[in-house]
C-alpha cells in the first residue's frame, strides 16, 4: 500500500484536504516534480499552513503538491532484479542482510511487488522500491526505474562490477 495521499494545487486545496484529519496528523508535502529540499515540507495541518510553500510554478513544481500521511516505520531500499534482490538502509545506504527482514515475507511484500513487476511488464527490470516498514504493515513512497546508487557503491566497495550487471541485463536481457 501507499501512505494516504492528496493531490492539492493550491494553498486553498490544500486548507480544505488538511480540515479532514485530526490536528496530530504529520504529513509531508511533496512537490511532483522534485525530490529538492526547497519543495518538500513536513508537519501538522497548523505547521504546514505556517510554512511559506511555493506555489509559483516552476521546474520543480508542475501542476499540484502531493500530500501523505507520515507513516512510521524503517526505511528500506528494495532492488529487485531479474533473480533476485538486494536491500540496503534508506538514509545511510548501508548494504542489509535479507534474512534480517523477514517481514519482506511476512507481510507478502516481495511477493506483491514481483506480481508489480509482471503486471508492468516489467520482468527483466531492476526496479527500486523505497519502503517504510512498521510494525505490523508497511507503505512503499516511491518506485524508481533510473540506476540505483546504494547498490553500484556497495558492489564496486565489493570489488563486482555493477556497470557490466547492469549492461548485460538491459542489453543482453540476462
């Protein structure tokens, strides 16, 4: 699943979305055509509408802000690829051990996010998944196509050439 999200493109859309949650709500704010600082912003209702959010348009900021419920939990990176998978610490990008999450299975997320794949057609994809994983559920923020950063430092600090997976699998489907 996905945090609960709102499309808002405008501070008075945004007012109105943040009148249906309690006032403890957290949230963040994201902009939908950035992951920059200056366009993503977190609180309550009251801090959010404190904030002096961009509502000019711009690069980063295309047609409307994408508000989520903040959901507690670990943050993983999931790469998942043709054969297998690899996990690592969202914020530090340390490289993790997949018999540490055994909620991966517990709570079907690897099985959920294959059939993803096959349904997108995209089997023979190295795809990224940012999960958040709490307690007795988890949430996936984002799925990402470009090539994952975490995984090319952690395999060349391994002495494995990333660059030669990555062409083989995309050029040579293997």
């Amino acid at each position: 699943s996905i945090p609960d999200t709102n499309y808002v493109r405008n501070e008075e859309e945004l007012k109105k979305t943040l009148e249906k949650y309690s006032n403890d709500t957290s949230f963040y704010l994201k902009s939908d055509f950035s992951k920059n600082p200056n366009h993503i912003y977190f609180g309550t209702s009251e801090e959010l509408l404190k904030n002096e959010i961009n509502w000019k348009k711009d690069r980063y900021f295309k047609e409307s802000y994408i508000l989520q419920t903040n959901y507690l939990g670990e943050g993983i990176r999931l790469n998942l690829f043709p054969g297998g998978y690899e996990l690592y610490e969202f914020e530090s990008g340390k490289f993790l051990n997949n018999n540490d999450w055994e909620q991966l299975k517990d709570f079907g997320i690897l099985s959920r996010l294959l059939s993803l794949k096959q349904l997108l057609g995209m089997d023979n994809w190295l795809l990224k998944f940012d999960i958040l994983i709490g307690s007795d559920d988890y949430v996936v923020l984002d799925i990402g196509m470009d090539p994952p950063y975490r995984m090319k430092r952690y395999w060349e600090s391994q002495g494995l050439s990333f660059i030669d997976f990555y062409i083989d699998l995309y050029l040579l489907g293997q």
